[in-house]
C-alpha cells in the first residue's frame, strides 16, 4: 500500500508540473521531469551587442588640492616679536617682510663684538711691530693673530643675528596660519607662521595597481583634467609629476600628484576636485553591463552568449577594470556577438531566449 500511495503522488506531481509548463531543467537528477512545452519556452531577457571599447580608458577619482609644500616659519634667534603679519589668507610676494623682532638687544651685541674687534686689531698691530723689531717672540703674534680672528667670527656672528630679528617671506606664498601673537617672546626654532607654497598647486590621487602601472609605464600618454565642485564653470589641465611607489598597504592603490596647469586664483589648497584620468586602453577590450557577467559558478566569471538559433551558451570570460556601470571582457568575445545583459539566472545552457527591454 505505501508504496502504491508513493507512486500515486510521484505521477499527480508530474502531471502538475507539466500541465503549469515549469521547467527544472539542469537539476541534477530531475532531467526526466522537463517537459517539451518547457523546454521551448523562450525567456524574456535583455540582449546586448558587443562593440569594442573606446581607444581611451577614462577614470574619475576623488583628489584634493595641495600646495607645493607648506612651511613653518621661525626665528633662528630669541626676542620680542614687534611686527608679525596678521591676515590670514593673503598671498605673500618672494622676499615680503612678514616678522620682526625687537633688535635691540642684538645691535648692542653687534657694537660689543665691534669694539671687541677694534680691540684685537691695535693688540695685533702692536704685537707685529715688537715681533719685526725682535722684542717680542713670534708666539704673542700667533696669539694676538688667533685673537683677532675670533673678533672677526663674533662680528660677523653678531651681524647675523641682528638680520635674523627679521623674516622674509622665502618664495611666493599663502599665509595659512599665525602660530604666534605680537608682542609675544619666541625661543629659537619656535613657529610663528604657516606658509603655502602656491607657486604650484598640486592634486594627489591614488591610482589602482593596473592603472597606477600603465600611468608609470607611458606618462606621455597620460592626461588628466580636474574639475571642482566648488567652481562648476571650471576645468583645469593637469601634469604628472610624482609617481608614489609604495603601496596603501590596505587599498593596494598607488598615490599620484599631479600639478594644475595655470591654476586659477580661486582655487585654494584643501579643495576637493575631481580628477578624469584618461589612458589609451591597454588592448581592444569589450565594455559589458555589470550585469551582464556570471560569477555564481563558483570558479572563473562568464557571459551567456546568444547563438544563432535563438539559444544560449554560457562561456568563461576574462575580466578588466570596470567603469561605472560597465566592466572591461579583455579575452572571451568577439565583436558582434550577442549577449544576456541581465537576467540570467534563470537560465540554463541551450535554453531559448527573445530580446526583452530593460
């Protein structure tokens, strides 16, 4: 009796799936089950063409504007600072005074290390004359010779402190940021202002490793422009010109600097800009939807391809970079060919498909 009631309901399911034209093809066991209506049942899905991909592979990436360096300005010598420029934000001319310090204190040292000289020099001319007249030995001219040469060195060391009370902007600049206050005793060393260096602005983007490579390989090849959210009306060219080979050590990118071609006055170092990088592709690549690539098989990624008779074949692929919502086939298709977009999960090899809109 059990067994009689088993194959009663094997049949009725049978027959169910049958008559409701659903289809188990490729199910490991279950070949006998297919039915002939399912098995020319045609799937709506959307097809794609394959045309090649452009000669130029172009890719955006994220930057931020950089000045050539930035530089924190100090006195070399103690003192009050008496004058310390105050707007922050201004652009500063190569050779601009931008700090002083009361020199005082460092003119007396310069007429003590003077009279110290004056000092030396009669001592020394003295000295010379007893020596040619042989009352005196040549050792007290060693001496007094020695003695004059370090008033020398301490003139000429107090002549340098007395012009180091003053700071000369050293190239043209951004004043980013008072570090100290007028009026305010400094020690050697201690900052007082932040200069940007904006004689060249500089964009830094990290690159991927295939990317990163190609632009080290043909930098001639390379171009790029940069765009900023902040001036929309705005494109500037840009050069490469720093190539960072150490690695993200977690996004395995490579960071590349770039330099503005004549910047504009408006654009500021910290801005965020957009960078197009543009690069001749490295072989004849196809562009596929995204979409269009099957990863559920567990081993390499693959298109299913329609064939001529309506039917599809899946086929292994290689992939490349993707673009948006599009992905590099650098092996695996030819031009022309047809292909799933999407939707092939529901699919199975020589399953019957027609053109469906996205």
């Amino acid at each position: 009796m059990k067994r009689l009631f088993l194959a009663t309901i094997g049949g009725l399911l049978l027959v169910v799936f049958s008559v409701n034209g659903y289809s188990v093809e490729g199910r490991p066991g279950l070949e006998a089950a297919i039915s002939p209506e399912a098995a020319q049942r045609s799937h709506p899905v959307p097809i794609v063409r394959i045309a090649e991909a452009p000669s130029v592979t172009s890719r955006r990436f994220i930057g931020q504007v950089q000045p050539l360096r930035t530089v924190d300005i100090a006195f070399q010598v103690p003192g009050q600072i008496t004058e310390l420029l105050s707007e922050e934000g201004t652009r500063i001319a190569a050779g601009t005074a931008i700090a002083r310090l009361d020199p005082e204190d460092h003119r007396l040292a310069l007429d003590h290390a003077q009279a110290v000289l004056a000092l030396a020099e009669a001592e020394y001319e003295r000295i010379l004359e007893l020596v040619e007249r042989s009352v005196a030995p040549a050792a007290q001219l060693d001496r007094a010779q020695a003695e004059l040469r370090q008033a020398e060195v301490a003139v000429e060391q107090a002549m340098r402190h007395l012009g180091q009370t003053v700071i000369y902007a050293p190239f043209e600049a951004l004043l980013a940021r008072r570090l100290s206050e007028t009026w305010s005793n400094v020690t050697p060393a201690a900052p007082v202002l932040r200069l940007q260096d904006v004689t060249e602005l500089l964009v830094t983007i990290s690159l991927p490793e295939e990317l990163a490579m190609r632009a080290r390989a043909t930098p001639e090849a390379f171009e790029a422009v940069a765009h900023f959210p902040a001036l929309p009306d705005l494109e500037v060219p840009l050069d490469l010109v720093r190539f960072i080979t150490e690695a993200d050590p977690v996004a395995q990118t490579y960071a590349i600097k770039l330099a503005l071609q004549n910047a504009d006055d408006r654009i500021l170092p910290g801005m965020t800009a957009t960078v197009e990088v543009r690069l001749p592709a490295a072989q004849p690549d196809f562009m596929v939807p995204v979409s269009a690539v099957d990863t559920s098989s567990g081993s390499e990624p693959r298109v299913w391809v329609v064939q001529d008779d309506g039917t599809v074949r899946p086929r292994p692929v290689a992939l490349g970079l993707p673009q948006g919502a599009k992905i590099e086939i650098t092996d695996g298709l030819a031009p022309e060919e047809q292909i799933v977009a999407a939707g092939w999960g529901q699919l199975t090899e020589g399953a019957r498909v027609h053109r469906a809109g996205f």
